[in-house]
C-alpha cells in the first residue's frame, strides 16, 4: 500500500510516530510540492518550515529501521503556485500526485481531505492533538505572581515575579534549556494558539515570532534574527480597576465628559497596557463604545471591545475600517513608530475619542515624541492630556492648552508667538512651555524647572571652553542643545571623525548641533532712551537678532531684537535695575552681535 503525505501532517509532527506505532505500513511519498513548501516556509524563518523538514529526517531514520520505502515524487510547483498555496494550489499537486499513484492521502488539514474525499481519493484525517493552553510547558514556569519567562538556548531559565515596580529576577532551575527542547516548547506554543479560538499568531517573521496566548504575549526568536533561539513570556499580573491606580475624581470627570487625545506614558514595565486596559473598561461602563488597535493584541478587555490588529500587517489600513464603524474611543497600543503617531492623530482629528499608549521616562517626553512627527500647532487638538505612570501608580498628569503669548524668559511684546503651555493637572501650573524660536523647536521649563536648563549649559559651556574660547549655548530641552562657535574652530570642537564632540554627548547625555557663530563677534555702542517703566535700547539693523547686552565689558543678559529694531527692558526688573546702576556708574552699554 501506498501512502501520499501531505504538509499539514509533517508540520503536526504525527507521521513518524504513526509508523513507529504501525499505523502505517506501506511506501511512503512525500510529494515535491510538500518539500518545496516547508522548504520556502523555512527560508522565511518560519518555525512550521523547520518543523516539517524535521519530520522527514526522523521520518527517514525510522524507515530505514523498518524497511519502508520513502520516494520523493510529483511536480515540484512553480513560484506562482507556492505564492498561491493558501488559495489550494499545493494542495491540489498533492491530490493529483495520490490519485496519479493509487494512494492513499494522509492529512491534518480538514478541507484538504474533505476535497479528497470528494474526488473519490483515499483519505487518512489525522486529527490534531490537542494541546489547551493551560497544558503547555510554558505554563509550568509562571507562578501567580510571575510578570514574565525568559527561556534561552544554553542558560538558565529564569523569570521576573514579584509586584510592578518591585519586580525581582529568579532563576528557575540550575539546568540550561537545550535547543531540542525550545523547540518542543515553541511547537507546542504555535499548536495551542492554532487550537484555541482565544488565542492567535500575531507575528510570524523570518526567525521571529509573536502569539497571543490566552493571556500570554509570547515572542519566539531564533537564527538569523537572534544569535540563538530564545523564548520570551510575559503576562499582567494583575487585572485592576481604573481606582486602583489613584485616579482622582477630577482626573475621571475629564475622561468621560466628552472625546478626548490621552496618552498614557511610561518607562517599560510600568503598567500602562494595564492601565489602558481599565480605562477602556471605565469607558465601557460609562456609556462609551471602545475599540481596541494593538500589535499584539495583548490587552486585557471585556468581551464587548473588539480588538482589531494590523489590517495586511498595516494599521492605516485597520484606522480606515475603524473611522467606518465610528467608536468613541479606540485604544492605540502602542504609539512608537511616525505612522503610529499620524495615525493617531488622523483618528484623532476624524473625531474619534483616542488613548495612546507610549513609552517615555518622563511625562514631558511622550509630548515631545509628537514633535515632528504632528504639525506643532495641532499638538494640543490631538493630545490634551497625558497620563504618566511609573510603578503601577499614576505620578503625573499634564494638560495641554494653545495659546499666543511672549514665551517664559522673553520680555518684548513683538516677541509674542503661538505657545503649547503643560500645565500640571493638580497644580494648575505651567510647567513647560513648547514654541518655534528660528528654526528650532523650543520646549522651555517654567518657573522651578527651568534651573536644570541653567545646570545643563553650564555643564555645555564648562566642557566646550575646554577646546574653544567663545561659545554660545542653547537648551533647547533636556536631551538637545545648540552649541554655536567661530566656523574655524568647529572642526577642532568636533574633533578626528566627530569622536571629541560625541564623548561630549556621551558624557552629559544630550545631543548637541554645532553652528557656526555667525556676527556675534561684532560690538556697537547701544543708544539708551527711557519711558517712565522701560529702558529702550536702540538696535536698528539687528532686528531679529540674538545679541549680547554689556556695561563696558561686564555681561549683563542677552535679548532678541524686536522687528521695530529696539529691545525693551522694564525698570522694575533685574536687568533694569542693573542697566540704571551701570548708568550711574558712567559705564558704556554695548550690544555683541
């Protein structure tokens, strides 16, 4: 007797152990259209492409044990065919190949067999063993209070457990995991996910892999994506309501009063999918239809929102069918690349109540993140609020308010400009502020905060005069500063290959763009006139520029001249004061350009 097989049973792993059991007797042909498939499977890194090739080495190995013959036949299918292998083409090769030889057809795949049956081919349907999630071997390694499994090829298995933000690392046995057995794990993982109808593939690239087991987001990473095949489990701890991470009445009055931009911010870790997860929930109970887009699709939600993953791997594409069904909110989990943030944005602006969730150190950091990537002045229109937690709480909240204004630190009325003001939502105080100065993207400190600008140019400044003599320095924020010099010395600040100027970087961990000092090194006599609160310093010919304000030679502060050519300093401030003092002195006042 003869015996055709098919793909889906060499996948499954059932071939071999049938014809060790003698459930088999017979030839055994392996069709090329079968080889070929596992064989393009396992040039894209598909685990199912390796699996089935296995199967035919132990299958070989068996054989030759017990005298059964294995040929390989049939028409091996074009590339047209193998791309159309979803829609039957391979295998029909393979139902000709078992009519052609008389055989009988063995299985896995109900519809294969099905058609075989129907075209008067012998059939064997092998079922599929069944494999619940809470019986894989992946589950033995979580206790109730694991975050997450971390199996390695040739180390200890070891685990995170403990509470968020108290998370503690395990090892969880002294024997390192083997090749051959991250495999059986994997397998094991990608059948369960097949089987159970709460649980998917979400991902499956070359040498990577993602499933959503139950409750489990499970990452597979083998050769070439990682340098050895690695499996990595992580899981919620916990399923909290909406008031187990303090939010206030106040903060809940304003996610539910009307269709909002949230982002929820945070380091790694921190419980944001977690919080998002009760927020959509809260939403839920109030009234509001939620929807879900998320890579994998790992949210902890009721069974009344739908999560929508990547539509074709494209979330554009998955936007366009929610902007159709029109929720109030949808959860975008997790907001990192520019076309998340766009779209985002484009939901946002089509009306649709969103909450993003994103990663960041600070709160501040998630607005920034915007920066570029939205038009500056739609900010606070697609985000007005951001919710930052650190270690399962929720540490600070900022609201985001649109307004023209003379930006924090300026002092001229033409100075005036569109302004984003962060303001704390406890506090009701501006906390930052984000505005175009030139051609850059300013997000300045207010008040407090503002003094750790100070510290980190004059940590700039300290570094650079080590190499140059003249610099002028700008923070522009926390992580990105403008150093600008004489255009002659900015090959020796930058140093052989640019290395002297990274070391800087490196070392105070913020990026800095070297310009040319353009002017600055000009000096003019200021005309000074007065009205009864301000000083008025003539600068006709400057106006737009940044320039130095000196008494004789002592720095006093530096200003932006307005488009009328004058600067305006009031009396009752600082530097007033300190310009009437150089004034009675008898000193000069002088601007550097």
């Amino acid at each position: 007797m003869k015996y055709v097989i098919d793909t889906s049973v060499l996948i499954e792993g059932r071939i071999s152990e049938m014809v060790e059991k003698g459930e088999i007797k017979g030839d055994i042909i392996i069709p090329e259209a079968v080889l070929a498939e596992l064989e393009v499977q396992a040039n894209f890194g598909k685990m199912s492409g390796f699996r089935g090739l296995e199967e035919i080495k132990i299958l070989r190995r068996i054989a030759e044990k017990r005298g059964i013959k294995i040929e390989f036949k049939g028409e091996r299918p074009t590339i047209e065919q193998i791309k159309l292998a979803k829609g039957g083409e391979i295998d029909n090769l393979i139902r000709v190949l078992a009519e052609k030889e008389d055989a009988t057809l063995v299985t896995s795949d109900r519809v294969q067999h099905t058609v075989a049956i129907a075209r008067g081919i012998k059939s064997i349907y092998v079922r599929h063993e069944k494999i619940t999630p809470e019986k894989t071997k992946i589950m033995s390694f979580f206790t109730p209070d694991t975050a997450s499994v971390h199996l390695r090829e040739g180390v200890k298995p070891y685990a995170k457990r403990g509470k968020i933000g108290d998370l503690k690392l395990v090892v969880l046995r002294d024997e390192p995991m083997s090749l051959d057995e991250l495999h059986d794990i994997a397998h094991e993982i990608l059948e369960a996910a097949r089987q159970d109808e709460d649980s998917s593939i979400e991902i499956e690239r070359k040498g990577a892999t993602v499933i959503q087991l139950r409750d489990l987001r499970i990452a597979i990473a083998e050769r070439p994506f990682a340098d050895k095949m690695e499996i990595t489990a992580v899981r919620p701890i916990a399923k909290v309501t909406i008031d187990e991470y303090g939010v206030s009445e106040e903060l809940k009055r304003r996610i539910v009063e009307r269709q909002r931009g949230i982002l929820i911010a945070g380091p790694p870790g921190a419980g944001k999918s977690t919080f998002a997860a009760s927020v959509a929930n809260y939403l839920m109970d109030n009234g509001y239809l939620v929807k879900t887009m998320e890579s994998p699709r790992d949210l902890m939600v009721r069974d009344e929102i739908t999560q929508y993953a990547p539509l074709e791997g494209n979330m554009v594409l998955t936007a366009d069918i929610l902007l159709l069904v029109r929720p109030d909110y949808t959860i975008y989990d997790e907001v990192r690349k520019t076309a998340d943030f766009q779209v985002f944005a484009d939901m946002r602006l089509a009306g649709v109540g969103m909450i993003g969730v994103t990663h960041a150190t600070r709160a501040v950091d998630a607005i920034q993140r915007m920066i570029g990537r939205v038009e500056l002045g739609m900010i606070p229109q697609v985000v007005d609020t951001v919710i930052f937690i650190d270690a399962g709480r929720i540490t600070k909240v900022y609201t985001l308010k649109f307004t023209v204004k003379v930006p924090y630190g300026m002092v001229e009325a033409d100075l005036a400009r569109p302004v984003i003001e962060i303001v704390d939502f406890e506090s009701k105080k501006v906390e930052y502020e984000i505005y175009t100065y030139g051609e850059q993207v300013v997000v300045m400190p207010v008040g407090e905060e503002k003094e750790e600008y100070e510290v980190l140019k004059n940590a700039i400044e300290n570094k650079v005069k080590n190499y140059v003599d003249v610099c002028d320095v700008e923070v522009l924020s926390n992580k990105k500063a403008v150093v600008k010099i004489p255009e002659e010395y900015i090959p020796h600040l930058l140093g052989r290959k640019g290395r002297r100027i990274k070391r800087i970087e490196d070392e105070l961990k913020v990026s800095i763009d070297v310009q040319p000092l353009k002017g600055k090194l000009g000096k003019v006599e200021a005309e000074i006139s007065e009205t009864a609160k301000h000083w008025i310093i003539n600068a006709k010919g400057l106006e737009g520029k940044q320039v130095d304000i000196f008494a004789g030679e002592e720095y006093l502060f530096t200003a932006s001249v307005g488009r009328k050519g004058i600067i305006r300093v009031r009396k009752d401030k600082d530097v007033g004061k300190a310009i009437r003092l150089a004034l009675m002195k008898g000193e000069r006042i002088y601007l550097h350009y």
